[in-house]
C-alpha cells in the first residue's frame, strides 16, 4: 500500500479512533513526507496532534516508517529528531540526547503495567540505511536519528500491511500511549469504538478496553491530576513572567528540556522548567532531557531558571480543579552534578559472545 493510500485511509479512521478515545481535543491530523530521492530516503506517514507536535521536527506522535530496502514498516511511536542548525532544519547531531529521551519516555511508559513489554511492541527499529549507496551523510544521519528516536514500534512485512481495520486497531492500541506521553486523560466510549470498528467490534473494543485500563493502573498519578498539577504550576510560573515583563510561550510538549520560552523588550532569552508538586518541594524530579539542556549540552545560549509550586492542592469536588501553590525562583539555574541523586538507570545487556 503507497502511503499516500495509508495515509488517505488513515484520515479517515483517525477521527474515529479520537473520538472513541475522549481525545478529540488533540486536534489529530495525519500527514506524509520523505520519498526524496537521497535526501529523504524513508518514506512515512505522520500521525500528530496539531497542539503537541505541529511539525515532524518536535514532540511525540505516531509514525509509518518504511525501511530503506522496502522490506518492512514500523509503526513508530517517537519524537522529533531534527534541530535547526545554519538556518535550516537539520538532522540532530547529538544521537545520544535523542536515544536518552527515548528511554526516558519508555521507562515511563513501563509503569503502565507492562506496556512497553507487550509482545507485539519492540523497543528498536532497522531501517535499513547501510543498504543505501548513494545517500549522504546527512541523509544517512537522518535515517539513523529516527531510529534512536523511537520510543516503541510494531513492525509489519511491507507485503502484508493491514487492511483498514487492521490499522484502525492498531492506532486505537497506540493513541492511549501517544495521550500518557502528553499527559492527557483517556476515556473510553464503546458505542463510538463499536460504530467505528466496522467488521470486528468486539475484537476492537475489547484490545482498546485493555490498553485504557493500563493507563489506569500504572504508579505514576492520574494523567488527569498530573496534568491539572502542570497547568497551575506553569499559571503561577507565567503570572509572575508577565508581571516582570517578559512574553511567555509554553513549550513544555515540545519535548525541548524546559517548559516555558521567555522573551523581553530587550533582547534577552530565559528557559524556564516548571515543577509542580503536592509536597513541600523539598525535592523535584528532573529528567536527562532537563539536565543536559540546563548544562549545555545542547549549546543553549539562553538563561537558565527553575520554578517550584510546592503544596498544590487538588479539588474533587467538580471533577479535578488545582489551586494555590507556594512558588519559589531559582534563578540563574545551574546544575551542580553533586545535587544530583540517580535514582535508576536504563541498561540493555549486550548479547553473550
């Protein structure tokens, strides 16, 4: 199947699948690029949420990618992995950031019971690149990058691709880990599955009952508190940037190492990471992601800060409200290896000899 077909296909079902999920606020669109020539040797066809990832260059979102040699498709969930570099979106040059991200998703992923374990879900993917002759290095860096940056996958014989309701599944199967990742709630609406599914309803809503109900017994927080913590956290964070003058963009999605881009009259830049927190704040979680961008790994020319909002309070009483909060400025930030405390680690034994 070409993927101007899947993608045709998946504009259609895309919209189902968002609906049956509660998810239609994403705004989901789908979208194709590369087949060109040695530039973009991987053809693939994007699925993404115009308000986390509106281009294939940031975020998380859901792609076909078709090896190099046309022998397989994977459909990946993964980030972006370009930079803008001598005013041109360029591949990433540094893998390692790319691939540590990559683990730091899929650890998360784990806590809901097992997920990323899943039989028919692989960690890594082979698109085939040491197959291509006449690509340049750039483009060889590009294919290479996609790999890092996957997060987990299903990979298909290119000769058997599912038909429409096979892929219907297997998006209705991904969305929820795509929506975990952006901390957004998943509730599941059988009649609009059962309508949706076509051929095989039951098959459907009983795989996508499944993968909603590992949402709900992972050990992190509800996405729905989780997310109700962030927004209060950044309100009062971006509260305090407006009243000293600076414009304020929420980034957080973007998977960039900080959470809010700050601009002011005169020039100057300033990267904020919020932490919000039902504790004290005597200690907040920061992710590799975070850590390397606070000390330069990515050669950020920015100010650095950090905002706490310590003793959030969560409300109930109609439906999940946050409010209050004691906000506390670190400013300038700058990571001290020694305040650090490891608290895991990701390790992939290599294969005995």
């Amino acid at each position: 199947m070409a993927t101007k077909e899947i993608a045709d296909c998946l504009k259609a079902l895309v919209p189902l699948a968002t609906a049956s999920l509660g998810l239609e606020h994403l705004d989901v669109d789908v979208d194709g690029g590369g087949r060109r020539g040695s530039y973009g040797p991987v053809p693939w066809v994007r699925i993404f949420s115009r308000h986390y990832a509106p281009t294939a260059q940031e975020g998380f979102y859901l792609v076909y990618l078709f090896a190099a040699d046309g022998s397989r498709v994977y459909l990946s969930l993964m980030q972006g992995t370009s930079e803008f570099r001598a005013g041109k979106r360029r591949p990433a040059k540094d893998r390692d950031l790319i691939a540590s991200r990559s683990v730091e998703a899929r650890t998360s992923l784990r806590s809901m019971a097992g997920t990323s374990s899943d039989a028919e879900n692989i960690d890594t993917i082979d698109l085939a690149a040491d197959v291509l002759s006449s690509v340049g290095s750039e483009s060889r860096r590009r294919i290479h990058n996609y790999e890092a940056g996957t997060v987990l996958a299903r990979c298909y014989n290119s000769r058997q691709l599912p038909a429409g309701d096979g892929l219907f599944q297997d998006v209705i199967d991904m969305l929820p880990l795509l929506a975990y990742l952006y901390r957004e709630p998943v509730a599941l609406d059988l009649s609009r599955l059962t309508e949706a599914a076509g051929r095989a309803p039951q098959d459907v809503v009983n795989r996508a009952g499944q993968g909603v109900a590992r949402l709900r017994q992972g050990r992190l927080l509800d996405p729905v508190i989780r997310k109700a913590i962030e927004v209060r956290a950044e309100d009062l964070a971006e509260a305090d940037l407006h009243k000293w003058g600076w414009e304020v963009d929420r980034v957080g999605a973007y998977n960039r190492g900080y959470d809010l881009d700050c601009r002011n009259p005169d020039g100057r830049t300033l990267h904020v990471e919020v932490k919000g927190t039902q504790s004290h704040g005597d200690e907040v979680v920061l992710t590799p992601n975070e850590v390397r961008h606070n000390q330069g790994a990515t050669g950020c020319v920015a100010e650095h800060a950090l905002y706490i909002a310590s003793e959030i309070r969560i409300n109930h009483d109609n439906g999940v409200m946050a409010s209050d909060g004691v906000g506390r400025w670190l400013r300038p930030w700058v990571i001290q290896s020694d305040d650090l405390i490891p608290t895991e680690y990701a390790y992939r034994p290599s294969e005995p000899s």
